[in-house]
C-alpha cells in the first residue's frame, strides 16, 4: 500500500539553525494531506527531501513497504515514484502539452501511451487540447496540466507546493476542487504544501500545521478547527477569540464574556487561556438583564457574513463576532455579547 | 580557468611595462606628450558623451512619451547606427568632407555611431515607469515640467548613467575613427609608437595608463549606481501613459528626428553607395573580395565559437550558485569588456614572442584575442540562456524518471540552445567588425574586410574601400537579422 511514512526528519542548512528538528507524519493510502505553516517554517524543505531532492540529516522517509530515504539509503528522485506538481505548474516550454504529459511514460508501447496521455486529458477536463503549446494555456489550465502530468506515470505519491498560489481567487476554489477529484479518481496518495488555511481545511483530508521543523499537530480540517492543540494553532488556523480565564468548581470557565463552559475537563488547570471562534458569539441587545456589555469598534461586511469587532470591558483587546445575515449594528453603537457552546482551555 | 584567462593579458600588460625599471615607464607615462594625449582622451569622451546624452534622451523622450508621428519607425531608425562600425563612419564622412579630419570628425563619427547606447536604456525607462507616479505628482500639486524634473527625471538618471559609461568606453578604446581622423588619442598612440619603434615599453607603459583610466571609470559609475532603488513598488501590471500631445512643436520634433536619422542612417549609406557607383568601372576586384570576406568569415566563426565554448562554463555557473566567488567569476569575465582591444592585442603580442614565439602573427592568437575581449558578450548571452531552463524543470523531469544526464539532454540543452546560439550570432558580428587587435595579431599579409576597409580609406582611396564597407555592412545583416528573429 501506497502510506506514507515520514519519521524524525531534521535537517539544517550549513551552521544556521536547523529547519525541520524531527518532524512525523503519517498519511494513509489514499489520503490528500496539507501540510500548512507559515513560510519559513520548513515545509518546502521537508517536500524536497520526501522528493529526493535533498539528503536530510537524520530521519527515514518510508512509502509504502519501500524506504526512499535514511540512514545509509538515499533513492535517486527517478526511482522513487513521485510525482510533483510544482508552483505555476512549471511545464516544459518547448514540449506540446501531449508531450508534456506523455513525459514520464518511458518504457510503454506507443499506443498505450497515447491512451494513457488521452485518459489523463480527460481527468483534467482538458482533452483535445494535447496540441497546444503551455503558453497557449492559462494559468489554471497549465496546473491541471501538470497535474496530469504528475499522475500520469501511476505514482504512488503526488507532492503539490503550492498549486494554486498563481491562480487568482476567482479560478482558485474551481481549480482545487477539479484537483482534488482527480486525486480521487486515481486513488493515489498526496501532500499538499500550503500556507493558506482555508485551502488545507477545504482540499485535505487531514491538515499537519507544521510549527519550527515539527507538526504542532496533525487532524482532520474539522477536529484541528474544533479543536486546536494550542492558542498558536487557533489563531493561525482561522480567526480566534483569545481570552484569559479562571476555572470554575464545575467545568466552566470564568471571562471578561462571562462563565463559559468547558469542553474537556480542565485537568488540574486553575487558569489559562480560553479559546473560542467569533462565530460561537453573538450580539444581543444591550439592555438585557445581566449582560456583558461592550462598544462596536469596526464592522467588516463580506456578504455571507460579517465580522463585527466589539471592545468589551474587561478585556484589552476587541474581539470579533460573526454575524450571519442582515446587520443589527454600526459603528459607535452599544451592544451585549453572548457565548455559545463550548471553549477549549490551554495553559 | 575562463576566468583567468580575461585577466591573464592585463597582469601581463603591467609587467611588461615596468620591465625595464618603474623609472623608465615613468618617465614615458610622466612625458609632455602623454599629458597631452590625457587631456586630447578625455576632451573627446566629454564631448562625445554629452553630445549622445543630448540626441540619446532628446529622441528616447520623443519616441517613447509623446504623440510623435511614426514614434514606433523613428525608435527602430535610432537603433540603426549601432550597426556602423566607427570607422564606417568616419571614412563615410571623410570621404564627402576630408578637411573634417580631427577633433570635429572624431567627435562626429564617434557621436553618431554611440548615442543609441544611452537612447535605448533611457527609453526602455521611459516605456516602464509607471504612469501613476506621474499622476499622484500632478495631483499633489506640481505641472508637468515640476514633474519631469523632479519624478521622471531621477528615475532616468541610471539608465543614463550606465548609457554614458558605454559611450565613454566605446570612445576611450576606439582605433578605427580616430586614426582615420588622424586625431591622436591613447589608442592611436600605442599604435603608433608599436609599428614606429623597436622598444615596446613605451607602448605598454601607454596601454596601462588607458587601462586604468577605464577601470577609474567602470568603478565611478558602479559607486553612483544602485543606491537608490527606482522601479516600480507594488504588483501588476503598469498601464501604458498617454503620449503626451507636442501642439505647436510637433513639426520641429519630426524634423530633429529626420535629421539625426539622415545624418547617422541616411548619410552613410548614401556615401557608400556614392562611392560603390564610382568606383564600380575601375577598382572592382571581386576575387580580392571574395578571398577577404571569406577569411573573415573564417577567423570569426572560429572567434564566436572558441568565445562560446568559454562562456558557457561561466554562465551556468554564475546562474546556478550565486555566491561571492560566482560574483568574482563574472566580474572577472567582465572586465576583458573594458578593456580597449588594441591593449588586449599589445599583452597578446608579448605574451607570445616572450613564451609562445610559433604564435607570434598566427591565427590562434587573433582567435584568441577575439575571446578575451567578446567574453563577455557571450556570459551574458549564456546566462540569459540557461534563465530559460529553470531549476524546478529539471526536478520535475527528475521526478518523472529522467536520470541527471538525460535531463541535461531533453530539457536543460533544448531550452538554452537557441539563448546560446544567439550569443554565438552576435559575437560572431563583433568578431568580425574588430579592427585594432585585428591590426596587430594578423598573420602578415593576412586582411580582413575591416582592416582592408582601415588601409583603403587611410590611403584616401574611398571608391577601393567601399566595396568591402557594403560587404562587411552586409555579412553582420546575417545574424542581426536572424538575432532579431529569434527575439520576437
């Protein structure tokens, strides 16, 4: 089976501080990974090593019951079965786009080969364009392109870094979503690198935020949002509302927004930092009774919904709502705030 | 090794001329004559310079921002003259106008063939500045003149610069116009004083004055660059300005167009067909011709091709591993391009009689001369090629299956071939209109079409040179036009 093994991976450039410091990961066959975090954060350099491009300095990089990389082995990039699908596509200029994809079918017979080529133009919603040249394409298209390109040898991995960065937002989300069911059809395993968060919660399966050369943690989109492993993670895996707290006797926890309940028992934690996201509070009347109080700072409208910035007394920093539908509020006006569900408590 | 290479003929160059004791090549350098020849160097590249400052931003401006009629036919008309070799044009103007011999037919000559090297970066400027910078000017309360000054003005100031600097060099290391003007500068003097006398210190001791006057002045203009950063700040792409409208002074802006074009496009074609009409009854000889041209064809191939060979080491490496030592590789590739090529060729001859005698006035030493001083030429055409073919394709083939030297074969090689093959074109152009190390290193008895075209034209007899001018004009069309080609 085509899992994907990636165990203590460290790697570090001449004497400068080390850019992965044992990073794991495991994806199931058949499974698309984003691997998300901000630049710097190494991703691109643990892409390169799983790729074959880079020695790492300690770690085994394991695919399926193969190992590419470790100590003492090192797979040149040709024989590992990868394939990858670069940013802004990198096609090859002076090949046709039939070329282009048919790249990495050596050793095939002809014919299987132009089948297999007319197969994967297809996946891609592409066919007949096999006598194009890329830069008769745009931008979109030549990703599928190399999409195809990537799958059409039968890998048993397909790393992405960054596909859809060059793509503006309109074509994006179209894009990714033609990407991912072409990932689906052919069943093979697949790394997406990101910094983007939305695109890792929306494409993967399972999202590994990776934090200074390890994975900070590793969930589904829906668990990493619902649950993040730390303040850190909340934040930069959508907006967070961020509050100091005492635990209560019975599993609530006390805020400037007033007791809110726990999801987990606090574990010994007396206090810490309460986690919510702006679309668990909402904006009340100002003159109900007993309610926490506070001013509209900043209202940003997007159409869907709306984030409504309010400074609460209590709390230094504003924190925002989500508003779904018609506005009750403008700037300058008083409002109550309400805290709904449950809060994650962290040290 | 490419590398040392450049520089081996300059170090050379020193040596021999403190040969016979520091004292003795101090006494020719300290000489009346060579303050006088100084100050006859340097007045020429002043004038020159500011004489292609003038005509270079005067048209870039005209043909790049304003409602000029047939802006696009005048821009490609102001690129011609780079085509001219420099003693093309003096022996076009010579020949209408021989009392012209001196300073005013140098500084012409000189003037008409170099001002596109400061029109074509001053307009490649003036095409790119973002026309909103203009506007948020205009808008904050300064009218347009405020505005050129103070916004459009400072932008230009580089491109000018570095325009300015290539004029300086084109006029300090010039041989052809100068000596057919018989206006005595540095590289008519080395000259001068090689075929005159039997001690060559003199020469040398010459040759590193000009040299270092070009280094003084390659350094001075890299101090003034790249302090300020100009370009554009923010993404996306600029819209085109809007021509700005020439009212009342449109037809004297035409006019300044047509004549600069009539005097450096029109004028010296006129003259050598002038002069090929005359001269067709009596001095024709076409197999005389033929023999040169070939040769000529033959020693430049070979230049282009050892030059090629060179700079293809040098400019992958200086694409791939940017680093100090890369940085160092390429300069040292870069300096061969200021230095004037009658020094190159004066190091070539004592390098040779001293170690290599068997090559002294041999082909493999003019070959080599050639690469010296084209090196450059053709790093940059490399470098430019092998930006074709970036790194991540060559993962991706790798990824694909592809082992490291069937990558090279199917995608790093296809890419940069053409870029290569350009770079050969154009050093082959240059191969051939080389005239002062061409003077110097020749195989006796040996000419080409530009060292046939220097002797005819010195002699005065301008019917006999024009048909090798027309084939010389003719044979760099070639690869121009194909270069051309290849760009679009």
């Amino acid at each position: 089976m085509n899992e994907l093994h990636v165990d203590g991976l460290t790697k570090s450039y001449g004497s400068e501080e080390p850019v992965l410091r044992g990073l794991e990961l495991t994806v199931p066959p058949g499974a698309l990974a984003a691997v998300l975090g901000p630049s710097g954060c190494g991703k691109t350099t643990f892409l390169r090593i799983v790729a074959g491009f880079l020695h790492a300095d300690a770690g085994t990089v394991r695919l399926g019951d193969r190992i590419l990389g470790g100590p003492g082995v090192h797979l040149p990039p040709e024989r590992r079965r990868i394939g990858i699908v670069p940013q802004e596509g990198a096609l090859f200029p002076h090949l046709s786009v039939a070329r282009n994809v048919a790249f990495g079918l050596t050793g095939v017979e002809r014919t299987e080969r132009r089948r297999r080529t007319e197969e994967m133009l297809d996946l891609v919603g592409l066919a007949g364009y096999g006598d194009r040249m890329p830069h008769e394409l745009s931008g979109g298209q030549q990703q599928r392109i190399a999409l195809a390109r990537a799958l059409a040898p039968r890998p048993q991995l397909v790393l992405l870094d960054e596909p859809f960065n060059a793509l503006d937002s309109a074509l994006r989300a179209g894009v990714r979503s033609d990407v991912r069911a072409a990932l689906r059809a052919t069943g093979a395993t697949a790394v997406l690198v990101t910094h983007d968060q939305q695109e890792a919660l929306s494409t993967a399966d399972l999202v590994a935020v990776v934090r200074d050369g390890r994975v900070a943690q590793c969930d589904t989109p829906q668990d990493l949002y619902r649950r993040p492993a730390n303040p850190w993670i909340a934040d930069f895996v959508g907006d967070a509302v961020l509050l100091p707290g005492t635990v209560d006797g019975d599993g609530t926890a006390l805020t400037a927004l007033g007791p809110v309940p726990l999801a987990t028992p606090p574990n010994g934690l007396r206090a810490g930092t309460v986690v919510l996201r702006p679309e668990q509070l909402r904006l009340i009347d100002a003159g109900s009774e007993g309610v926490v109080r506070g001013t509209v700072t900043d209202v940003c409208y997007y159409g869907h919904d709306a984030m409504v910035t309010v400074a609460v007394e209590g709390h230094d920093t504003p924190v925002g709502i989500r508003v779904a539908g018609p506005l009750p509020v403008c700037r300058g006006d008083e409002a109550g705030v309400r805290v709904v569900g449950e809060a994650g408590l962290h040290p | 090794m490419a590398a040392l290479f450049a520089l081996l003929p300059l170090g050379y160059l020193a040596v021999r001329a403190l040969e016979r004791g520091p004292g003795f090549a101090w006494d020719v350098v300290a000489e009346e004559r060579t303050l006088a020849l100084l100050g006859r160097s340097l007045g020429l590249t002043v004038v020159v310079v500011a004489a292609c400052l003038v005509l270079g931003v005067s048209l870039a401006w005209l043909t790049a921002r304003t409602a000029l009629p047939g802006a696009r036919v005048w821009s490609i008309l102001a690129t011609l003259p780079l085509a001219v070799p420099s003693y093309v044009a003096a022996f076009a103007w010579l020949s209408a106008e021989p009392d012209l011999a001196g300073f005013a037919g140098a500084a012409l000559a000189l003037t008409l063939v170099s001002f596109p090297y400061v029109h074509l970066p001053v307009a490649a400027v003036l095409r790119g500045i973002d026309p909103a910078q203009e506007e948020a000017a205009r808008s904050l309360g300064h009218g347009p003149l405020r505005t050129f000054a103070k916004v459009t003005l400072p932008q230009l100031r580089p491109a000018a610069a570095g325009g300015a600097l290539l004029v300086a060099l084109y006029v300090l290391s010039d041989f052809g116009a100068v000596s057919l003007m018989r206006y005595d500068t540095f590289t008519r003097a080395i000259h001068t004083s090689y075929r005159a006398s039997f001690d060559r210190t003199p020469a040398a001791a010459l040759s590193v004055v000009l040299v270092v006057m070009t280094i003084a002045l390659v350094a001075a203009e890299a101090r003034t660059r790249g302090r300020a950063g100009h370009a554009r700040t923010g993404t996306g792409t600029a819209r085109p300005a809007v021509p700005a409208a020439l009212g009342r002074w449109r037809p004297l802006a035409v006019l300044w167009c047509g004549a600069v074009t009539a005097v450096a496009v029109a004028f010296p074609l006129g003259t050598l067909g002038y002069w090929l009409a005359v001269g067709s009854s009596a001095t024709w000889d076409l197999g005389g011709l033929t023999e040169t041209a070939w040769v000529t064809f033959g020693i430049a191939a070979a230049g282009a091709g050892l030059t090629t060979v060179l700079a293809l080491p040098v400019g992958v490496i200086a694409t791939r591993h940017r680093g100090r030592g890369t940085r160092l590789l390429e300069q040292a590739a870069y300096a061969g391009h200021a230095l004037p090529g009658i020094t190159v060729a004066l190091a070539l001859v004592f390098f040779a009689v001293r170690y290599a005698y068997p090559l002294y006035q041999q082909l493999p030493l003019l070959v080599g001369a050639y690469a010296v001083l084209f090196l450059p030429v053709a790093v940059a055409a490399t470098r430019a090629a092998v930006l074709q073919a970036p790194p991540v394709l060559e993962d991706v083939a790798r990824s694909l299956g592809r082992r490291p030297w069937q990558v090279l074969r199917e995608i790093t090689v296809p890419l940069a071939a053409p870029g290569v093959a350009a770079g050969a074109a154009l050093t082959f152009v240059v191969c051939m209109k080389e005239l002062p190390a061409t003077l110097l290193l020749r195989p006796t008895g040996m000419d080409t079409l530009a060292t046939r075209l220097w002797t005819e034209t010195g002699a005065g007899s301008f019917a006999a040179a024009a048909p090798y001018a027309a084939a010389l004009i003719l044979l760099a069309a070639v690869p121009s036009y194909l270069l051309g080609r290849h760009r679009t």
